[in-house]
C-alpha cells in the first residue's frame, strides 16, 4: 500500500501523512522543508534576486531529487505514506513558469528530468500509489492555517498573492491532470487533525473505507 498527501501549501499534508502512518503502522516520507537550503531564499528573494540567482528553478531540482529518492524508496517498500510525492511537482514549475520566474529554458530541462525519472519509476514491481489523499480547502483556509503554523519566510504579506496564483489552478490540476491513482478528496475547511480527535479518526476511516474499494 502506498498513499500520497497531496494539497495547496498550509493545509495540513504532513499532519495528515503523520496521522495516516501511525493508523496504518506504515513508515512516512516527509517532504524535505526544514532541512531545506533553498526555500527560505526563495521565499524572501526580491524580484531581482529571483531572476540573477534563478532560486525557482534551483527550488524545483531540489524538490524533484528529494521526491524522486522519496518514492523510490516507497514503491519498493510496503505500507508507505508520502507527504506530497513526485506528481505534483511539475504543476508548481508549471505555475512558476506562468510568472515569468522560470524560464522555457529551464522548464525543458526540468521536463526531460522528470520524464527521465518517471520512465524509471515504471521499472519498478510497484509502478504508482494506490490512493491520493487530497486536502482541498478555502483560500481564507490556506492563509489561517499559513499563519497558524508560522514559519517565518511563508509570512510576508507579499507571498499572499503567489499562494492564490497556486491555489486557484490547484483542485482542477488534481481534478483533470493527476491519473497515478484514485483521489480521496479531504475538506480541510471542515478538518482539523491537529486540534480535533475527532476529526483524525474521520480522515482515517475514510481513507480506510477507499482503500477497501481500491482494493477490491
């Protein structure tokens, strides 16, 4: 079994994979962000630092290995949740490439490594994840919980803008574009796994009763 949490930033992907492992006594693979050398410079960057020191293009290399690594080792294991996973990653370069923060040059580049990595991953005995986990919620959402968890370089009001570009192509990127596996839809405008028991033995039931229909 492996289930990738996918959503916008700020929803709440690594609690839900963290509440998900241990109901499932499956192992978690956390998206590298504390560790992560680049992402505060890509969130504080002016304008022209984004464009001489190319930070969105550095910050999607970055983010492709780590995913890569992070799935490989998934697939090849049982009972595996990922916390984000290597198929959303191209609709983040894809919306930097829209604001002109990376380059067509660089989006080829990047485009041929993900191809490269995912003509790999079909090596595999297990080629994809059984399920998604996608947190879906209110724009007002994304920015209350942004602001609840508080780290310091997400908090620029300026960064405002940016999370509504993501976030308003997000659910139908998901919707249309995403066929590695099924999708269970969370509504984080009603969910809190963080503050609410309740509302963590929900999220695990129903992630319980799709496996069961995924699995037949």
């Amino acid at each position: 079994m492996l289930i990738v949490v996918g959503g916008m930033i700020g929803l709440g992907k690594s609690s839900v994979a963290e509440v998900l492992g241990e109901a499932l006594g499956s192992e978690v693979f956390f998206e590298s962000v504390d560790d992560n050398p680049i992402l505060p410079l890509f969130y504080t960057a002016s304008p022209e630092e984004i464009q001489s020191k190319r930070y969105p293009f550095l910050l999607q290399l970055y983010f492709l290995d780590t995913r890569f690594k992070a799935i490989k080792q998934a697939l090849v294991k049982d009972n595996n949740v990922l916390d984000r996973s290597i198929y959303e990653d191209w609709y983040f370069a894809k919306k930097n490439m829209e604001l002109g923060r990376i380059n067509k040059l660089e989006m080829q580049v990047y485009e041929s490594l993900l191809h490269n990595m995912m003509e790999e991953l079909e090596e595999l005995p297990k080629k994809a994840p059984d399920l998604m986990v996608y947190l879906k919620g209110s724009f007002e959402t994304v920015l209350e919980r942004i602001m609840k968890r508080g780290r310091s370089f997400e908090l620029d009001k300026e960064l405002v803008d940016y999370y509504r570009f993501l976030w308003e192509g997000y659910d139908e990127w998901v919707m249309k574009h995403y066929q590695a596996s099924e999708v269970l839809l969370v509504d984080m405008d009603e969910i809190d796994v963080v503050d609410k028991e309740e509302d963590k033995q929900r999220v695990i039931e129903m992630v319980k009763e799709r496996l069961a229909i995924v699995r037949g």
